[in-house]
C-alpha cells in the first residue's frame, strides 16, 4: 500500500521522537517500504553540527543505524534552508514531493493556546501535502 515513508527527524531532539519512530519503522515493515528521514537545518552552526555537510553525515549515519537495526531500506535527506524557524513546513513539504513519500509519519505535542493561532508543522503537512499523515502525541 504503501512505497516510501518519509519520517521528519529534529536531530536535537531524537530522544523524543522514539514512539513515533516505533510506528514509523513498524509500518515500513509491514509494508515492505523504505523509510526516508529529513531534516531541515540552516547553513550557520549549530549545536548538532557545524555545517550543513556534517549535518548531512549524521542524518545519513542515523537512518543507516535505524535501517540495519530494524531491516528496513533507509535512506536520509538533509535540507538546507536560510531560516528553518520559519521555512520547516515548506521545505518539508518540498522533501516529501521530491522523495516521492506516500505516508509521512510525524511527532506532534499536546496542543498549546499558541497552537489555535499557529499551526504546528504536523497540521500544515497534512493540509498541503498529497501524501497521508500520521501525526503521533
């Protein structure tokens, strides 16, 4: 049913997505589909690495782990873009066209009062992108 997952990993805070990336990697198994994880960084350092060609080497080193560790293809894609405070949702949703993705699977949070006047890029993902999404609290 499903060909390609495409998984939006915030490498600073991979301790938090671990429900979400259960789901992620089960359903890429069942489905025998590849699960491609994105990124969004800036071209300035950051405390995750110090360009945009080291972010891309531990993106890529952590879909390979997540890959041989579960069985599934895997693959990575690192997207750079001047200010990923406020282009995350735009280049993600580039990603998801780009890598051909049918199913994304996303980490969310309980909503916030600030969450009815801003959406979170969960909400905007599954409004402007052909692909289904998975939002997991």
């Amino acid at each position: 049913m499903y060909q390609k997952v495409i998984f939006p990993v915030d490498l600073n805070h991979i301790d938090q997505l671990s429900k979400a990336l259960k789901i992620a990697l089960d359903l890429a198994t069942h489905f025998n589909a590849e699960i491609c994880f994105v990124g969004v960084t800036g071209a300035a350092p950051s405390a995750i690495a110090h360009t945009p060609k080291e972010y891309d080497a531990k993106l890529t080193a952590f879909a390979k782990e997540q890959g041989a560790a579960h069985g599934v293809r895997s693959s990575a894609k690192a997207c750079v873009t001047p200010d990923p405070t406020i282009n995350t949702d735009k280049t993600l949703i580039a990603a998801i066209t780009e890598e051909g993705g049918d199913l994304v699977i996303m980490q969310t949070h309980a909503p916030k009062a600030v969450d009815y006047i801003w959406a979170g890029h969960g909400d905007t993902i599954a409004a402007h992108s052909n692909a289904s999404v998975f939002l997991v609290r």
